[in-house]
C-alpha cells in the first residue's frame, strides 16, 4: 500500500504541480524503472528511485521509501529532467525490442 504525509501531499503539489495522492497510477507502467538509492537509504530507511509514465503523458521522477510496517511511503514527485526522460525511453525502446509491450 502507497502512503504519505497530508503535509508533504501539499508542499508537492505547490512545489511540483502534483497530489502525491494522484501520482499513483505511475506504479502501474509496465515499464516503471526503479533504483535503489544508496545515497538517501540508511539502516532505518531503503530509499528509491522509480522513473515511469503518469496517465500515457508525463514521466514522472518519484521518490519512495520502504516502511516497517511493509507500506510504501511516496516522498516526492517530479516532472522527469529530459536526462532521466532519456534512460526511461531507452529502456522502454530496449523492453519494446526484446518482444515487451
């Protein structure tokens, strides 16, 4: 289950244009890109990065941490930079060339 914060629902909204409480379509690409971020994770938190497709329009750059209690936290979300559009293309080009959707 996705969660967050009211606080940071609206502090994204005015900060990036999106409900954090909206974006969560995203989840649903078939070519949602995450990585792990071993730069913000710590021993009490694994952070990630997920890059993919908001409504067929929009890729989106979403920050999400794994809860102990097994829910998913959305921290942030953001318009993709053009670099991070670029690696989700590419990667959804290569799982288009490999027989995917």
């Amino acid at each position: 289950m996705f969660t967050w914060t009211a606080e940071k629902n609206l502090l994204n909204k005015e900060k990036h244009g999106f409900l954090l409480s909206d974006i969560v379509d995203v989840f649903d690409d078939p070519h949602l890109l995450e990585f792990y971020d071993a730069a913000h994770s710590s021993l009490d938190e694994d952070r990630y990065i997920n890059i993919g497709r908001f409504h067929d329009t929009v890729i989106l750059f979403v920050v999400t941490a794994d809860k102990a209690d097994g829910n998913t936290q959305i921290i942030t979300s953001r318009e993709a930079t053009p670099k991070e559009q670029e690696v989700y293309y590419e990667h959804y080009r290569k799982s288009a060339d490999s027989g995917g959707d």
